[in-house]
C-alpha cells in the first residue's frame, strides 16, 4: 500500500471536451465536488469557497451536510487544456480549531486521456507523507473514500448534463 498517494482511475462515457468543462471550469466543478467557488479557477492562485451538498447524489449530499458553509481553499497549480488541472490543498482540513497554514499541501492532479468508450479521468493526490503525523492517517483514509465518492460524482454529473 502506497502511503504517499492515492490514485483513481474512471473511463467516463463523455468526450475529452465534456470532461475537461466538467473539472475544470469552477462552477461545473462545484455542482458535482460539493462546493460553491467564489471565481474561475486561475494558475497560480488560490481559489476559494465553501462546501455545499453535492448536486448529482442525494446519499453523498447527506455525507456533506455536516460540513456544510466550511471553507474550501486550494491554490491552482496547472491548467494544461484537455489534458491536466492540478491544484494544492490541506487534505482532510476539517478542525475549526486548528490552523492548517503552516502545514504541507498535497497535490491533486486530475488527468486525461482517451479511452475506449468515453475518457479515462485519473485523479491522483500526493504529499501524504508530509502530513503531520499525527492527522496523516486520517487524512489518507478519508480522502481515499472522498476521492471514490467524487469518481461516481462527476460520472453521474456528465450523465446528468447529457440528458439537459
């Protein structure tokens, strides 16, 4: 088991173009990740927001609620059109009391290329093992089940915004 990184790998029955609107433009990226982003995703700065209920899955948007109004932060790293958009985060940053500023981000890459069938997007996020030790664990496994959870997500937003 790899404990600096997390990979998931989906082909998705939509074209390169769909997918890549679908991660990479904020607010499409918002109805499905579960967060209403102030502005348009931009290299190199920072893009921020709060967490809101998932629009395409009533079972996930219950698993949001929680963390419902939460700040979401990342600093958007790269943007290369129809092939990758990456960003850092403070994964699993979800204590009010604690300041996560000073912590190491990790590094969420979101990929693409063709596939039989559609697009295989592979989401990967790295760093872990610059966590603090005492969250990293923790941080691992919840963003491992979270980035399962976002996989069927934007499969079920492209299958969505297919029927409109």
């Amino acid at each position: 088991m790899d404990t600096d990184r997390i990979e998931k790998r989906i082909v998705l029955k939509a074209t390169r173009e769909r997918v890549w609107r679908a991660i990479s433009d904020s607010a499409r990226f918002g109805r499905w990740f579960g967060v209403e982003i102030d502005g348009p995703f931009v290299a190199g700065q920072e893009a921020r927001g709060r967490i809101v209920p998932t629009e395409v899955d009533p079972d996930v948007a219950r698993l949001q609620e929680p963390y419902l109004g939460f700040p979401w932060r990342v600093v958007v790293e790269r943007i290369e059109p129809m092939e990758l958009f990456s960003f850092r985060w403070h994964p699993y940053a979800v204590d009010p009391t604690r300041d996560y500023s000073s912590e190491p981000m990790t590094l969420v890459t979101f990929q693409l290329a063709e596939a039989e069938g559609g697009t295989l997007l592979t989401i990967t996020e790295s760093g872990f093992e610059r966590i603090p030790i005492d969250r990293r664990a923790k941080a691992m496994e919840s963003n491992d089940a979270g980035w399962a959870h976002q996989s069927k997500l934007i499969e079920k937003y492209l299958a969505l915004e297919e029927q409109r």
